[in-house]
C-alpha cells in the first residue's frame, strides 16, 4: 500500500515535472517563432542591431564641380583645406614626455592667435572651456597649406588639424558678379553656391558622396568574407564659360587703373562676340573677392541695373532711318536746337555748328540730328517699333540670374523723341550689347550666353551644350555695313567725339554716351556727375569684338569723361585683338612705329646669342627685357621662340644655371608665371593685380623645385615719368598700353548726349 502510494506520488511528481518542461519550451518555442516571425526583441530589430556591430560604413568623398573658362582655365574649384581644432580632454595623453592634449593654455594662446588673426583673449578663453575638444569658428576653417605648415612648426601640444575641402577662386576679383561665390555650411557639412552662377547651377554643381559598407569582427578588422556594398560617389558636373581667361584679365587689370586714378562711383565692363553672342569677358567696379567674400553690392551690373543710356543709343536710330530708306547723310539741316511741345532740345553745346550735314552730326553727336530722324524722317511710332526689333523692349534672357526689364517713358511726344537719344529710358549694358550684335554681324542679332557647355565629369560627356541662336534681324546686311562705315567716322573724323577711342592698326566704329545722374528727381550738374561711356566695335569692316565700357562719376578734376573710358576701352580692345592674333588693317596702321609693332608680334629665338645683342634686340621690338643670371650668352627664353607676343611684354632671357631672385614688385601674374616656367619653379599667388610681396628675397639663389609665393594687389604704385603725366597707362597680364587721353568735342557733352 505504502509502495502504490510512492509510486503515486512519483507520477504525479513526474506529470508535473513534464507538464512544467513542455510550458517552458512551448514558451521559449512560441519566443522563437515570434523572434523569427518579426525579426525584433524589445523592439529592436536584430538585422540592425547585428549590422551596428558588426558592419562598418566609410564615406567616399565627392568633389564639387569646377568652373572653367572656355579654354578649361580654373575660375572656381575645391581645394584641399584643413580645420583648426585643440583637444583639452588629458585623458588622451598615454606618455606624459609626449602630451596629446593642451598642456600650457597662456603660451598656446600667445602663439596661436597671430596666426590665425584672433585676439589672445579669445583663443584663450576657447581653450578654458571644459571640452574634449574645441574649434575656433571661422578663423580656425578654410585653413591653407602654407599657415598649416607655420601652425605645425610650432609643435604646440594638442593642436591638430581635420583634413577639410574649401571653395577655391585662383583669380580672386576675377568677373566675381558673375562666377559668385559658394560656402560650407557648417550646420549640414555641404559647400552650398551662394551667388552668382554657383548659386543658379547649384543642381549641376552639386556633388554626392558615396560611401562603402564592409562586415567586421569587434576588433574592427574586416572580415575576410565580408560581402561589401559599394555605392559610388556623383562627382559635380564641370561648367564651362564663354569667358576668356585672358580678355578678362585685360579687363580687370584696365578697372583697376581706373579705380586708382579716378575713383568712380561705379564702372561697367563687357567684351562679347558679334557673330555668337558669346560673353568673352565681363566685370564692374565695386566687386569683390570670393575667397574672402568683401561684398559691398550683390548687383550684377551688366544685367541687373537699368539706366538711362545716352547717345550710344543714337547708333540704333541711325541703324532704324537707314534702313527704313529716310536717312541722307549728305542733307544738311540746322543744329542748336529743335522745337517740340515742352522745353526744346538742344545740342550739347547749346548753339550748334549752323547748317551742317547729318553725317557730321552724328560725328559731332548732335541731339538735332537724331531728334529730326525720330520725328520727322522715321516718325516716332517706327522708331519704337525698331526699338523693339533691337530687343530692347523685353529681356535678353542671358543665362545669368537677376536680369531686370528696361523702361521707355513714351506718355508724352518729346519723351518719346528723346529715347531716340538715350533719354526718357532706361536699358541695360547686356541689352545693348545684344543689339550691337546686329550691328556687326550683318544684321543678325545674337542672344548673349555665358555658358559654353556643362560636362558630366564621371562619364566624361557633355550633358549641355549651348548653341549660338540668332533672335532677331532688325537690319539688312546692307544697312549694318553703312552703319559701320558711319560709326568709324565717330572715331577718326576731325569732327567726331571719339577721337580718344582711335586705335593704332584698327579701325573702330563706335559711339560715345553721356548719361545724365539724378537725386531726388532733379539732374545733378556738375561734369563728374554722369556716366560716361563707348560702345564700340573692331575691326570696322569685320568686327571679331563688341567692347561696352561705362564709368559712373569719376573724379576727373577738369579731364574729359573720355579719358577714364578710352583707358580701359583701348587696353581692352587692342590687346584682346592682338592676342586673338587678328591682323592690322592697312588703314588702320597711321604710323610706321605702329606697323613695326605689329609687324613684330612673333618673338625671334635668341638662344646663343649675345645677351647685350638680345637685349638691344628686343627693346628695339618693343619688348621688355629681364635678364637672369651673369654670362655672356643667351641659354634659355621665355616665352619660346615663335610666340604671339604684346607690346611691352616681359620676356625672360637666362644666361646661366646660377640665377638670382629678381625684385618682382609691379609684376602681374602673367610675368611671374614666365620666370616659374623658365626655372622650374612651383608658383602660389594671392590676390589679384601686382606683385606687392614676394616670398624668395630678391638676389636669393634659385633651384629648380622652390616654392615662390607673391601676393598681388590692384593698388600697387606704378612709377610713371613726366612724359606719362597726360596719358592712362594700365598693365594686363604684363602688357603695358598707353592711351592717349587728347580731349575732344565730348569734354563739353552734356546732358542731352
């Protein structure tokens, strides 16, 4: 009885056991298959928790787009750069002899605020705070090569860098209304465009990282079966401009000279080819530095501010009136002044010449002339209407942001009479040089672009590529050429008011503008206070160049306006066609000096050559020497032998292996390039304009390999002898072109040109 009873105690013992094992696994049954049905624990995805850790992922840097001119010359790149940072955590330090963190904070301070532009107090009060690690803003970002090299030189404790990239402009002001600028925006890591066409071309621009996904134990390493994931970085797509880095540079050396003597409130400048429309160069005054970014106005002034003209608006009446069969140059009619309803309208002198013919009143710039085509000859009904054929009644639709509309105040009959002479109206400089087009490009008128083509740069294939459009043909090829012919007269006719725009080996048409200058609804007097400018085209017969060239109130202290204008028209145009190698023009060739100068554009080779011979030689070509070294005979030369070459241009003549460092200062960047090709020097520039400081002390002894780094500025002082007192002398890209400033008829052109 006892045993039955044990045995029953047993089994029911045994049945719980097993009723209680078959709930525990039907439970850990029913966690795994809800584990395996839903892949999470607590919540939390097992995939991922399993690929934190033992996955790893690595960023695969993008690069952003570059801008390029149309030769592929950089205007705008990514740069290696470095971030500032200090570690103050001294837990870091394993090796007391060999501290990682900031070890004296005071000496750390005084060492490192100079060289990052901080004050001590700041830097020292950066390194106070209780951090692992620090930053120091913006002066601690965008760090160079060079200040990270003299920063490593110190050998502070706990001081480092995190390698970094940053927008790089090489030429600094350089046509920086247009280009703009782009910036790291620290709260995203992202380099974002801006301004300008880094901020419109931002899509195309933009880069996207891709990164590399690999499997690893917990010791870091990878797995030798890991199967990675790869995702490829989308590097930005290249832009390339019509710009030509050259012509630019001819532009901004001339604004610069202009700036220096004049002092103008404002100065506009635009180079462009007649037959495509393509923007070769273009620039103002103010304008700024984008590696730096000293913006005073963010306008665009070449498409984003209207104003009134002036009597470059009288080449578009004359082209309107020959067209229409109603001009005769050879009638005469009485200047001085025209009758209309309202004030009469004067010629600039406010008596006139008495009867002359039409032609030397477009010569003279006669207000009567042009208000007689209007009113009488062409009616002022078809003169708008021509207006309009000329485009500039509507926007260019130029590839660049902020273009605004032009105005025509055309309630009254005497204003509608007046913007025949660029009165009563407001355009812009792109809208002009869009209907001079048509003028130079036997009547067809071009839509100006600025982008060439934009190039996907991981496939190597051009994903845009803009073609030269033809938006209008306001005049005959007939009528373009009568045109022309008349303008040229402007220039080198005794009576024209663009004497000063005469060049030697060129013919030039053009016409000058006088704008008038309001405040507060009222014309201000005063002979600083207009705009003065030249629209002007070469060569006449076949112009390859339309130059527009405006100066707000320059301080001309009793000069004509024409002279800072022709400063930066001729050195822009004559150095643009020399270096687009276009021949001389018999007529344009008035003097033998001038035909000896062109005649010997290609640089001779001179190697082995007496230096003394060589260096007669080439003062005698018109060239500037600089000679390098001590020997009798000529080793090398730069530029080589068959070089289209400028008048007054630097050549570098090497006379022997020893060479010493040449005191640079004026030099524009072009020269100190010559120097670094002829002796393998690695060259850095800062700045644009003129040498002001040189980094290899002039009579230093160079060797092939050295770093030589200048900085340059456009407020450089240039010596100028007593004979230079009358004349504008500008330097662009080492080529030296004197204007001559003679005063003419337009020194007395006033507010009605």
């Amino acid at each position: 009885m006892k045993f039955t009873q044990k045995n029953m105690n047993m089994n029911r013992g045994a049945a719980v056991l097993s009723l209680l094992f078959a709930l525990i696994f039907f439970t850990i049954f029913l966690r795994f298959f809800y584990i395996q049905a839903t892949g999470t624990v607590h919540g939390e995805a097992l995939v991922a928790r399993a690929e934190k850790l033992y996955a790893s992922q690595r960023t695969i840097d993008a690069t952003r787009g570059s801008i390029l001119d149309s030769k592929g010359k950089v205007l705008a790149e990514d740069k290696a750069s470095y971030k500032l940072v200090a570690i103050l955590d001294d837990q870091i330090t394993t090796d007391p002899k060999h501290p990682q963190h900031v070890v004296d904070v005071e000496e750390t301070a005084k060492l490192l605020a100079p060289l990052i532009e901080m004050e001590v107090s700041e830097v020292r009060k950066i390194l106070s705070k209780d951090s692992y690690q620090v930053e120091f803003g913006s002066a601690g970002r965008d760090i160079s090569q060079t200040l990270k090299e003299k920063i490593d030189n110190l050998e502070l404790p706990g001081i480092t860098f995190i390698r970094d990239t940053q927008r790089f402009y090489p030429n600094g002001v350089f046509a920086s209304h247009l280009i703009g600028y782009a910036q790291k925006q620290e709260d995203i890591g992202e380099t974002v465009g801006m301004m300008g066409l880094e901020k419109t071309l931002e899509k195309n621009l933009k880069e996207k990282d891709g990164f590399v996904k690999f499997e690893k134990d917990h010791y870091n390493w990878k797995l030798p079966n890991s199967h990675d994931e790869i995702v490829a970085p989308k590097n930005g797509n290249d832009v390339y401009l019509t710009i030509d880095q050259k012509i630019q540079t001819f532009l901004e050396d001339a604004m610069n000279q202009v700036v220096k003597e004049y002092s103008p409130e404002k100065v506009i400048g635009v180079v462009a080819d007649p037959k495509t429309g393509k923007i070769l160069a273009m620039g103002q005054r103010p304008s700024f530095n984008p590696n730096i970014r000293d913006i005073t106005t963010y306008n665009n002034y070449v498409i984003s501010e209207a104003f009134e003209p002036g009597s470059t608006m009288k080449i578009f009446t004359l082209a309107a009136a020959i067209e229409e069969g109603v001009y005769d140059g050879n009638a005469t009619f009485q200047s001085g002044s025209y009758q209309v309803d309202g004030p009469d309208i004067y010629d600039h002198n406010r008596v006139g010449w008495g009867p002359i013919t039409f032609n030397e009143g477009i010569q003279r710039s006669s207000n009567v002339a042009i208000s007689i085509m209007a009113d009488q000859l062409l009616g002022t009904d078809r003169l708008i209407q021509y207006f309009n054929k000329f485009g500039f009644m509507n926007k260019t639709g130029v590839d660049l942001p902020g273009e605004v509309d032009s105005y025509f105040n055309l309630k009254f009959h005497r204003d509608r009479i007046t913007t025949a002479f660029g009165q009563a109206s407001r355009v812009t400089p792109i809208q002009q040089i869009q209907a001079a087009t048509a003028i130079a490009n036997n009547g067809k008128m071009m839509r100006p672009y600025v982008i060439d083509k934009i190039v996907d740069t991981d496939k190597n294939k051009v994903i845009q590529d803009t073609e030269p459009k033809v938006v209008g043909q306001p005049i005959s090829e007939k009528t373009s050429k009568e045109v022309l012919d008349i303008l040229e007269t402007v220039v080198s006719g005794k009576n024209g008011t663009g004497k000063s725009y005469q060049l030697e080996g060129y013919e030039v048409a053009g016409k000058t503008g006088t704008a008038q200058m309001y405040s507060s609804g009222k014309i201000l007097s005063g002979n600083d206070n207009h705009i003065y400018s030249f629209l002007g085209m070469a060569p006449k017969d076949d112009p390859k160049l339309i130059v527009y060239v405006a100066v707000q109130q320059p301080k001309l202290e009793g000069k004509a306006g024409s002279v800072p204008v022709s400063m930066i028209f001729n050195t822009v145009m004559k150095n643009s066609l020399q270096y687009m190698q276009i021949d001389p023009t018999e007529e344009g060739k008035s003097t033998k000096k001038s035909q000896s100068a062109n005649d010997s554009s290609l640089l001779p080779s001179f190697t082995g050559m007496k230096s003394v011979e060589v260096e007669n030689q080439l003062n005698a070509l018109g060239f500037t020497p600089i000679i390098l070294g001590e020997g009798q005979n000529v080793t090398a030369q730069y530029p080589e032998a068959e070089t289209s070459m400028i008048v007054n241009e630097k050549v570098m003549i090497q006379l022997s292996e020893n060479v010493k460092m040449p005191d640079m200062s004026g030099w524009s960047k072009r020269d100190v390039m010559k120097i670094g090709k002829l002796l393998g020097l690695t060259v850095k520039s800062e700045g644009s304009g003129f040498v002001v400081k040189q980094s290899i002390k002039k009579d230093s002894v160079l060797k092939k390999g050295d770093v030589l780094s200048v900085t340059l500025n456009a407020e450089v002082k240039e010596q100028q002898s007593e004979n230079d007192a009358n004349t504008g002398t500008t330097e662009a890209e080492g080529t030296t072109e004197t204007t001559e400033t003679t005063e003419t008829t337009e020194t007395t052109e006033t507010v009605e040109n």
